[in-house]
C-alpha cells in the first residue's frame, strides 16, 4: 500500500546528532531520526517537549547549535526557510499564518512564487514566459484546493475562513511548491471533527499519491490510526520510535505522557 514512492533504505530526511540551545536550557538535545518516503510519521511529547524547535530547525526557521541535516541526500544546515520550502521540504504552522486580506488563491499563487529577483528580469526580458509561468501557478492552485476541499473557498478573503478551513488552507499552500515531505505541527488543534476528518483524508490521499508526512499530534486516537512509526520525544531527545502498539504500551509513554493528555 505505500510502495508510490521509494520504500528504499535511504531516509528522506536524515538528522544527526541535532541540538538547539536557548541561553542555558537545551531544547533539542543530540536528535538522531531518520524520516522514511512513503510514511507518515507522528512525533508526539509533552509539552515542552521541543517538538516545534525541532521542526523550526528541520524548516530553516532556527539554526542548529549542533548537528547535520540532510534532506534527500542534500545538506539542509543554514539554508533559509525559503530555501528549504523550495527544496520540497514544506512545514505548516501551529497557528496558520495566512495572508488574512488576500483572497484564498491568491495566498496559494504567492506560496508559488519564486525568488522575487529572478521574477524581476523575467518581466522585462521574457515578458510572454512569465504570464505563461502565471497561467500554470493559478491552474495549479485551482487542481490543489480542490484536492484539499477549498474549490469554492477560491474568492474569499483568507481572513473569513473558519479555523478548521486555515488549516486546510495551510495544506492547500504548502502542496503549491510540490513538496515531497510535509511537517504539520498539530492539525487537529481546534478544528471541528467534520473537518478533521476532511483534513485526515485530505493527508491519507496525498500520502497515497507519494508524499512523507511528519506530524505533531496531542490528538492520540488520530496519531496512533494514522501514523507509523510514532516517535516519542521528551526533554528534547528521542526517546522512542515504533508502531503505534510498540509506543502506545511502552510504560515510559504511559507513564509520562499519555496519562497526563488523557485526563
Ligand atoms: N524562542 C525560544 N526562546 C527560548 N526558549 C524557547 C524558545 N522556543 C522554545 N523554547 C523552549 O524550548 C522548549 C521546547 O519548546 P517547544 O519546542 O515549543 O516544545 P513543544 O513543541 O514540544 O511543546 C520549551 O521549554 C520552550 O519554553
Ligand atoms: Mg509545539
């Protein structure tokens, strides 16, 4: 079922002994975790885990203190955020940041664009391939918020869309540069179970079609039916990585973490 894309032994994403410091506190501490093609991976934790630091750091958002990442293959250390969105490497945020007074494509046709220098000469040497350029982004905006549900949403101001519907809109805007793995830093949070549902289906699908997904969840029944593996962070390491049975029976996630989101 998850043969699309390279089951191969060579981790899509690759981090090695990855630490980031605040002043003296170490909120990732020596990570080591490779993130395989045709997977979706949960990365769970209590909070303060350094779950989002790990994504800011595996985003270009936050520089390592220490360590390599490697993103197919590719050194990811010290590139922009920018820089890593167009590699294929996409994060949405735990809060969705749209453009809130631009309409809904055109969030998805910026989310497109390319180095705004590069775009500058084009205009005035190439002015017919940039409108043909212009032509293909809005065509595929329009095939991407079909797939995440959002077709008639297109007019609207981001703004004046739900919270469940940013956070499809999030998706929608990472899917524009093609991305072969996306992180979601807690999607379910604070969207309502019909769209949830909307939302996880809209992933399982482009899981199917071959993209990696690595997701941060405090939503375990969603964590633990859709994802494998489940990595277990606290106090910034890994501690854990396995199934969902392997993980949800380990006495140190029952302990430390799933006895205190259950109650
Ligand atoms: N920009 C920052 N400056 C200082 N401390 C931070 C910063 N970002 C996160 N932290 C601290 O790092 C630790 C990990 O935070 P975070 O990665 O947000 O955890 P999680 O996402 O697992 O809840 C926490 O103790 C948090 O207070
Ligand atoms: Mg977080």
């Amino acid at each position: 079922m998850t043969q699309s894309v390279g089951t191969s032994a060579l981790p899509l994403l690759a981090l090695r002994g990855v630490s980031r410091n605040f002043g003296s506190l170490r909120a990732v501490d020596g990570v080591d975790l490779d993130i395989m093609a045709g997977r979706i991976s949960g990365l769970i934790g209590p909070n303060g885990a350094g779950k989002t630091t790990l994504f800011n750091l595996i985003a270009g958002t936050l520089a390592p203190s220490a360590g390599e990442i490697r993103f197919e293959g590719r050194r990811m250390n010290g590139l922009s955020p920018d820089r890593v969105f167009h590699q294929g490497l996409a994060r949405t945020f735990q809060v969705p940041r749209p453009f809130a007074q631009m309409t809904v494509l055109e969030n998805l046709m910026l989310a497109a664009e390319r180095q705004a220098g590069e775009r500058f000469w084009n205009n005035w040497i190439r002015p017919g391939l940039v409108r043909e350029e212009e032509r293909a982004v809005r065509e595929r905006a329009f095939a991407v918020l079909e797939v995440c549900a959002l077709a008639d949403k297109a007019p609207n101001l981001a703004a004046e869309l739900s919270g469940g519907q940013q956070k499809l809109l999030e998706l929608a805007r990472v899917l524009m540069i093609e991305p072969s793995l996306i992180l979601l830093d807690e999607p379910a949070a604070g969207v309502n179970p019909a769209l949830l549902e909307t939302l996880v289906d809209r992933v399982q699908h482009l899981h199917r079609s071959g993209i990696a997904f690595l997701i941060i969840e405090h939503n375990m029944d969603l964590v633990m039916s859709v994802c494998d593996p489940v990595i277990v962070m606290m106090q910034g390491r890994v501690i854990l990585s396995g199934s969902p049975d392997t993980v949800r029976t380990d006495p140190r996630v029952v302990d430390a973490y799933l006895g205190e989101v259950t109650t």
